[in-house]
C-alpha cells in the first residue's frame, strides 16, 4: 500500500473529527479495497496480520465508529451476522442464503422508486437499501450436482403450471367449440 492512500484516509479521518490511529487507517483501507462484505470476524482475521494483537473489541468498536460516521455501510442480513462494506455509493446486494456470499448490484432505477404520498406523514427518507435474497450461481451448480431438493425444485416448480395451462387451454378449446 502506498503512502499517500494512508495519507488521503488520515485526512478524512480527521475531516470527521476522529482521531487519527493505524488501526482506523487499516481497517478502512481493508474494507474500500474488498468487495466481499466481511463480518467483524472476517475482517478481525484478516487485518490481525497488518495489526499483530489487535484485539476483537477494537475491529468491532473501529467498524463501529466508522459507519457511524458514514464511512462505511452496515448491511444486516435477515438471519445471520452483520456485514461491512466499505464501498458507500448508493447499490443494492444480492445475498446468497446458502452460502451467504454477498454481490453488489449496481442499478439506479431501484432507487428512484417514489413513496405513495400517502405513506409520507411526514416520514424523512435518509437512506433505502434493497437487498434481493436467492441462491448464488455457484451454490445452484452445487445443488443440481448433488440432485438436491431445493435445486431440483426450481427446477420441478415449472411443471404443474405447464399442465394446468394445458388444461386450461382444452378447456377454453372446448369452450369455443360449444
Ligand atoms: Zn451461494
Ligand atoms: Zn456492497
């Protein structure tokens, strides 16, 4: 890593009113330069070796810190641990709930949606995340290997509507015959 990274990190750490330590500089530095969207503990292993001892409570308080100060973003999944992402331009995620993997999805017109006027009441938005739960290409690969249930169901889903559409069209089929 280069001097002048740290250097411009130090600035808007200060810009913030925080204190500049080399535990902010790194742990920012890691996360701007990851786009796998680590948990506390995840980021806790991987900067231990830049950070020899640094312990749990001050990656936890650190990443605390910083998306309070909108630094970095939160993203709380609905089951499972909270993740980081130090990318703060406005996207959306695309979490895998088997193995839990996050994407970044990039498309502006989610985010232009309006809000009924109805539903306003005053209401300020300061900020809206869209996250889109499903399965990961990697792990649907994994299942139809396997002949998994959930990966064959996908699959299998399709079918009933096919034939009730069948059905359907005999039926409208005889419908205009009568
Ligand atoms: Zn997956
Ligand atoms: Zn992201």
């Amino acid at each position: 890593m280069i001097q002048g990274d740290y250097e411009e990190i130090a600035d808007m750490l200060r810009s913030h009113g925080l204190q500049v330590t080399s535990q902010r500089i790194l742990i920012y530095d890691y996360l701007v330069h990851t786009n796998k969207h680590p948990s506390a503990q995840q980021v806790f292993e991987d900067v231990f070796e830049s950070l020899p001892g640094i312990s749990k409570a001050t990656v936890y308080n650190t990443l605390e810190t910083l998306s309070t100060h909108g630094l970095i973003q939160k993203i709380n999944p609905q089951s499972g641990v909270t993740r980081y992402d130090g990318n703060t331009s406005v996207h959306s995620h695309l979490i895998c709930t088997e193995c839990h993997r996050i994407i970044d999805y990039f498309d502006d017109a989610l985010f232009s949606m309006q809000v009924p006027e109805t539903l306003w009441t005053g209401f300020e938005i300061k900020r809206t995340c869209v996250i889109f739960y499903g399965v990961c290409e990697e792990c649907r690969n994994k299942m139809e290997d396997r002949g998994d249930k959930k990966g064959a169901k996908a699959t299998r889903q399709v079918m009933p509507l096919k034939r009730n559409q069948r059905k359907v069209d005999a039926w409208l089929t005889m419908k205009v015959k009568e």
